[in-house]
C-alpha cells in the first residue's frame, strides 16, 4: 500500500507529501517517471504571453502561445479546463482595482488583448466612490460568443458580440492575460443599451475558499456585500461618463450555478457557430491555429509572422493623473 500511496501522492503532484515516503521506501529521494496522465494535462494547459507596443499606449498588445506556436486566447484555449467537473477556462483582461479598459481584440488576427479606444483616446474606468478600478479580476471565456443576431430567452435581449465576461471574485490579484482554472458559482444578466451582456460570477479554483463555494448563495455567506456592490458597480460605473444608469434583468437578482452553466453552453454553441463559419462572423476575426474542422483554421508558420509585425515591446508610457480621481455618484 505505501507503493500504492506514494504513486497517488506523485500523480497529483503532492510532492512535499511523497518525498517523505519515497525516502522511507527506498532510500533515495530521485523522483521517478512523473505520472502520465498528470504529465499530459500539465502540458495540454500550458500559455504564455506576449507583449508588443508600449503599455497605455494606442499599440500595446498582448499575444498568446501554446507549447507549439501563437494562438488565439478567444478560440484556441479549450472553454472546458475539466469539462467532467465543469471547471472552466477564463482569460483574465483587467486584474482586479486596476482601471485600463483591457479586452480581447475581436477584429484583430490571433485576438490580442489590448486597450479599448474611444474617440481617439484610451478607455480607463471611472473610480465611482468607494469603488476603486474593477472590483473583481475581469476577463472572459474563451471560445464563447453572445450572438447580437440571436434573441436570449432568458432576457429577451440579443447578445452584445463578444465572448461571454466573468468576474473572479479570490483573494488573488490575477495578471493581464493569465489563464485561471475556475469553477462557477452564478450570473447576472446586465443590459447594456438593448443588448444582453452577461456576467459569469466564479471563483480561482486554487482558491482558499473554493470547496465551500458551490453556488450563487455562498457568496454572501463568505464574502458579504460583494454581490450588492457588483451590482451598484455596473448601475454606476459609466454614469460619470455622462450615460444613464445601467439596467439589470431579473431586477439584478443573482441566478444559480445551474442557470449560469447552461447560459455557458448555449455561447459555447454559438461559437462553435462562428468558428465553423455556421453564423455570421459579425466582423470577428476568426482565425485560430488549432480548431480542427474550422475554415479559419492557419498554420503556425503564418501566425508567427502576426508577431513578427507586431510594434516592438517598448517602455510604458504615462497616466494621465485625472484617472485616479474619485467621482461621487447618487443612484436616483
């Protein structure tokens, strides 16, 4: 059985639990051949980023590679981390009290992660008092996508475009443009001028917390007053910007885990639409290195030439002070 114990231990990379063991055993504390199948995951999830241009600069950009060449965060990385778990995938944006406007570029080749502009000039979010930047690490699913042809039955609302948006509430301040393994825990449904903009609420599954969050209800019972900020949060954050109130479906009331997994895969088969050239494209570009079956399907050869183009990666450029300022809001 300790043979047993110390292969279980191994697998599950619990190391500091079976080199003890393996000392015991036989003497010696040269690891054996890692456990296969823990091997084969470990590869299959591995990311890294890419910068390019200058941060806060019109041509920053972050791009994404797997162990064999450039990828597309929105279509190459698997929506499903552990799909018999329904532990997910989120490409995080915007890490949380952070207040550039990050988000996946949908009209650009491979999709990097960049800066939103509006009028010219870089979009940063209002600190609306007592909120500071995001309250949560923001990001994305990948291969999902709200179809704005396409009504929601649950809201009645077409979608707004974009890969479906999440919230990590976890203690970690997450990084711009890592890959976090979450598990759900509910949504609520923003309208945002006539279109349906969901918000998938998770949590890191290397969270402290994690195994006790199971649901929309645990978050009051650990993280009381979260769930009643968020929604004051997105009613005033664009009010500073001269825009009226935001509305919620539902009057703002949180939905289940199992609502909120079954909004995930009807954007998940919306994609699958869009990928395979089964639904209009919308102006995203689609171009992805590992969808097997996708027309939009390219070589590596051809996505390292997208970086090679790419601005050099440069010093950071300034921050206008006036977007730490503080604005005071009354909800009516």
């Amino acid at each position: 059985m300790t043979l047993l114990t110390l292969h279980v231990l191994r697998c599950r990379g619990l190391n500091k639990l079976a080199n003890p063991l393996r000392l015991t055993i036989t003497g010696s504390l040269i690891k054996s051949r890692s456990c296969s199948v823990f091997k084969k995951y470990a590869k299959k999830m591995s990311y890294t980023t890419i910068e390019r241009g200058a941060l806060n600069s019109t041509d920053y950009r972050i791009y994404f590679r797997n162990d064999v060449g450039p990828i597309s965060p929105m279509h190459d990385i698997p929506l499903y981390a552990d799909e018999s778990n329904k532990i997910l995938n989120m490409v995080v944006e915007i890490p949380r009290w952070t207040n550039a406007k990050m988000e996946i570029n949908l009209k650009e080749t491979l999709n990097p992660i960049k800066q939103d502009v509006k009028k010219g000039k870089l979009r940063y979010v209002a600190n609306c008092f007592p909120h500071h930047g995001y309250i949560w690490n923001y990001g994305a699913l990948p291969q999902t996508w709200e179809n704005p042809e396409v009504l929601d039955e649950a809201t009645g609302c077409k979608g707004d475009n974009d890969p479906i948006d999440v919230l990590e509430i976890g203690y970690k301040v997450a990084k711009r443009g890592e890959i976090l393994k979450v598990k759900v825990l509910g949504c609520v449904a923003l309208i945002d001028e006539g279109e349906t903009d969901w918000k998938i609420i998770v949590i890191d599954v290397n969270d402290p917390l994690a195994e006790q969050m199971n649901d929309v209800s645990d978050i009051e019972k650990h993280y009381p007053g979260l769930m009643k900020a968020t929604i004051e949060w997105f009613k005033i954050y664009k009010i500073p910007d001269g825009k009226p109130e935001n509305q919620f479906a539902f009057n703002g009331e949180a939905k289940s885990r199992d609502f909120a997994l079954h909004i995930v895969e009807e954007v998940h088969q919306h994609w699958q639409n869009l990928i395979k050239r089964e639904a209009p494209a919308g102006g995203i570009a689609c171009t992805n290195t590992t969808v097997s079956g996708s027309p939009f399907k390219t070589t590596i050869e051809t996505a390292e030439e997208v970086l090679e183009k790419a601005a050099e990666l440069s010093e950071p450029q300034s921050v206008d002070p006036i977007v730490n300022k503080w604005h005071y809001v009354h909800l009516k």
